[in-house]
C-alpha cells in the first residue's frame, strides 16, 4: 500500500514540478543586466548597447516609413502591433506575462536577453563568476556569433541588405576588457 501511494503521489506531482522548471526563467530587462555591465571595467555594456540600432529597433516600428512596409505587405494592424515585424524587432511581446520581470520593457526593443538569454536564474554575481553554471541556469554565449546574426539579419527583413560580419560586429562588440 505504501508503495502504490507514493507511486500515485510521483504520478501526481510529476507534471507540476516539470511546468514549473519549464518557466523558471524570466525576462529580468537590460537594466538589471545594466546594474554591473555598465563600468569601464566591466566593458560598458550598458552604454554600447543603448547607443546601438538594436535598442531602438522597437521605436523604428513606430516610424512612418515601417508603417508603409506593412501596408505595403498587406499587414491591416500597425508595424508595431504586427507579430511579423515585432518577431525580430523586440522580445517578449508574444510571452506570458508571468515570465516578464517588473524592470522588463518590450520597448527596449532587441535587448541583453533577447541575445543571451532569460536572466533571472543566472543574473546574481556568484553564478555570473562561474561560466559554467551560468551557462547551466540559462545564460547564451556563442562559439559562433555569425549564425546568431543571421537568424534576423537575413532576407526575410524587408529592408534587407547584406552586412559584412565583422564590421557589423565592430559596431555593436562588447567585450569584457583583458587585464
Ligand atoms: C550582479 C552583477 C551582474 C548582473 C546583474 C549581471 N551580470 Fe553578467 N557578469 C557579471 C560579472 C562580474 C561577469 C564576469 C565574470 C568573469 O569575469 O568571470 C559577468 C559575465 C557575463 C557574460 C560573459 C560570460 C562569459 O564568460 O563569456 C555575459 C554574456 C553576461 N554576463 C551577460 C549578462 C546578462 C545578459 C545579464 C542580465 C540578464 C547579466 N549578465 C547580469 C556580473 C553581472
Ligand atoms: C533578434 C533579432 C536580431 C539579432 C539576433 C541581431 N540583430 Fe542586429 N538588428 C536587428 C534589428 C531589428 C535591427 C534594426 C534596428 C533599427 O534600425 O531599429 C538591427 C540592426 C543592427 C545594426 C545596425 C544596422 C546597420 O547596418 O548599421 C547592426 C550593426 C547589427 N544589427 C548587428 C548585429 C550583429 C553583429 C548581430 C549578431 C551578433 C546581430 N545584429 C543580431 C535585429 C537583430
Ligand atoms: C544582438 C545580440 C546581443 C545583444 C543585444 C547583447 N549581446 Fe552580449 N554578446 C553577444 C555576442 C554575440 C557576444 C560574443 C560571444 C559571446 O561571448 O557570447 C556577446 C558577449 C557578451 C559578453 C562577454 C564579453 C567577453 O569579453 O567575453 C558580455 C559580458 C555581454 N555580452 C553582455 C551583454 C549585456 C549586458 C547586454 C545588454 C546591455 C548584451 N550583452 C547585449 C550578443 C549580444
Ligand atoms: C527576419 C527579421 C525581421 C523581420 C521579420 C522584420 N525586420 Fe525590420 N529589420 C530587421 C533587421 C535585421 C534590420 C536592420 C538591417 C536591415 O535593414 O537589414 C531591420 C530594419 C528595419 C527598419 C529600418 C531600416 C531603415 O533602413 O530605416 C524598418 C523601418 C523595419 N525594419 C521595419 C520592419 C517592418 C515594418 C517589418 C514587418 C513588416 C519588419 N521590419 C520585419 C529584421 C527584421
């Protein structure tokens, strides 16, 4: 008897724990990543970030001329309500609202997370100072950053024109210093 309760009890709890891991993650926002990427040391993130094309790519869908492109394309709502367009203008529009932390902002367009991953379970500073537990809670780095790129850089874009990937990279790189 004792053995079928806890069996029944395993049955019962399985998908629960499993739904939960599964949305354990969630979107802390690029001014929580901010809080230590923004230092000399550290290699300015924050700022190389905000001063690129990829923190205002929201903003762009707000503009005359990408209202036009969707039109155009056949689109009935504005670009900036057009899932077509925000698929790889911004991150998190299409998510659960219980996966946005309270500083995420869609509006920040293609941030920190979109490339790196959910943050919540990988932000604090022990796990940031160990890769590979960082990497194990979620955070995304890449052996190849070029396939990343391509996955919005490509010909799907309306606008598309062909960019060379390292003066590309040179214009958004963000490197950590070395001593
Ligand atoms: C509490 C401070 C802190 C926060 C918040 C934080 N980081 Fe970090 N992060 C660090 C430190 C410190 C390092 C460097 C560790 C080292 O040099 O070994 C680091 C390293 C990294 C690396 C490089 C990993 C590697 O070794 O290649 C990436 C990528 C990164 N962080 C992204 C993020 C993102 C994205 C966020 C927001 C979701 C974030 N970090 C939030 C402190 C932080
Ligand atoms: C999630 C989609 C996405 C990914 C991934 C992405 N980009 Fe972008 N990128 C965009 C969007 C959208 C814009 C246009 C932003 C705007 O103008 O509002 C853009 C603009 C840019 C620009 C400015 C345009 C220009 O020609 O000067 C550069 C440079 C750039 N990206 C480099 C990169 C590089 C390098 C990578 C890979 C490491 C990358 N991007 C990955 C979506 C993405
Ligand atoms: C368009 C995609 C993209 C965005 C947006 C982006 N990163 Fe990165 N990041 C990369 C790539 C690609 C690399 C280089 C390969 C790697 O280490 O993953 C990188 C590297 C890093 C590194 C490690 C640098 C090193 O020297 O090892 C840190 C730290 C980092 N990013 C933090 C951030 C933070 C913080 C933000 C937001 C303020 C951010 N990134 C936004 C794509 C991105
Ligand atoms: C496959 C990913 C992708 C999709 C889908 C996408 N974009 Fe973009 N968009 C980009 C990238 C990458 C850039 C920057 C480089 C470029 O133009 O190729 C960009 C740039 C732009 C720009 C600025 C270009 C300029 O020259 O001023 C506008 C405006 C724009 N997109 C509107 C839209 C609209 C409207 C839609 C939906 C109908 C859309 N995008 C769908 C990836 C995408």
């Amino acid at each position: 008897m004792k053995l079928s309760f806890y069996y029944l009890l395993t049955i019962l709890l399985f998908p629960i724990t499993s739904i939960l891991s599964q949305t354990g993650n969630t979107y802390v926002g690029a001014e929580t990543c901010g809080m230590c990427h923004k230092t000399e040391k550290q290699g300015n993130q924050l700022s190389i970030w905000q001063n690129s094309a990829h923190a205002k790519a929201f903003e762009t869908l707000k503009t005359d001329k990408a209202n036009q492109i969707a039109k155009e394309k056949g689109f009935l709502k504005p670009a900036s309500e057009t899932w077509e367009c925000l698929k790889c203008h911004v991150t998190g529009y299409n998510l659960d609202a219980t996966m946005l932390g309270k500083k995420f902002k869609v509006e920040d367009g293609v941030q920190c997370e979109t490339c790196h991953g959910a943050g919540s379970a990988y932000k604090d500073m022990k796990v940031m100072k160990d890769k590979k537990l960082a990497v194990e809670k979620g955070l995304i780095i890449y052996e190849k950053p070029e396939e990343l790129c391509v996955s919005c850089h490509n010909n799907e874009s309306p606008t598309f024109v062909q960019m060379d990937f390292n003066e590309a990279w040179n214009k958004i790189k963000h490197d950590i210093p070395k001593e």
